[in-house]
C-alpha cells in the first residue's frame, strides 16, 4: 500500500505568499513566491499516480517561470521580511 505523503508542511512558515528559495539537484537556489498548496493532492493512494506524484508547493519564480516543488526542496527566503 502506498504510503500518504505528507499534508501539514514540515516548517509551518510555508504558507502561500511566503517567499522561499527553490534548490534541486544540480541547480542553483531560484527565489520566487508561493502560489498554491496542493496539500490535498498530495495522497496518491486513492488517485492512480504513483507513477507521477503530485508535488506539494507551485511556486512562481522571479524569472517568471512557474515550479512545482516538495517541501523538502524549499527554504525560506532569508532576504524577507517573513524569515524574520
């Protein structure tokens, strides 16, 4: 049985709104804004999707790109005011 991804984020500052920092593998820290909180999608038991997971936080980055993320992949933006 699949196991339920997560549903509460790990750091509760993760909100839409925040500004965050996105880092993949081999990529350089994108800064950008949360956009929306697929929370809900999260759970793929009852969804069919194991085989294309459903990534938790869209974010939108300042060079206009929209990102789809996991938690993990997130930080809050140290240069805002939020982080504080």
């Amino acid at each position: 049985m699949p196991e339920k991804r997560e549903t509460q984020p790990a750091n509760p500052a993760l909100t839409v709104g925040v500004r965050v920092l996105v880092q993949r593998k081999a990529e350089e820290a994108a800064p950008g804004a949360i956009v929306e909180d697929y929370a809900h999608l999260t759970d793929t038991a009852e969804r069919g999707h194991e085989w294309a997971p459903v990534h938790r936080w869209a974010v939108a980055l300042d060079d206009g790109r929209l990102v789809f993320a996991d938690t993990a992949d997130l930080t809050i933006d140290p240069g805002t005011r939020e982080s504080r």
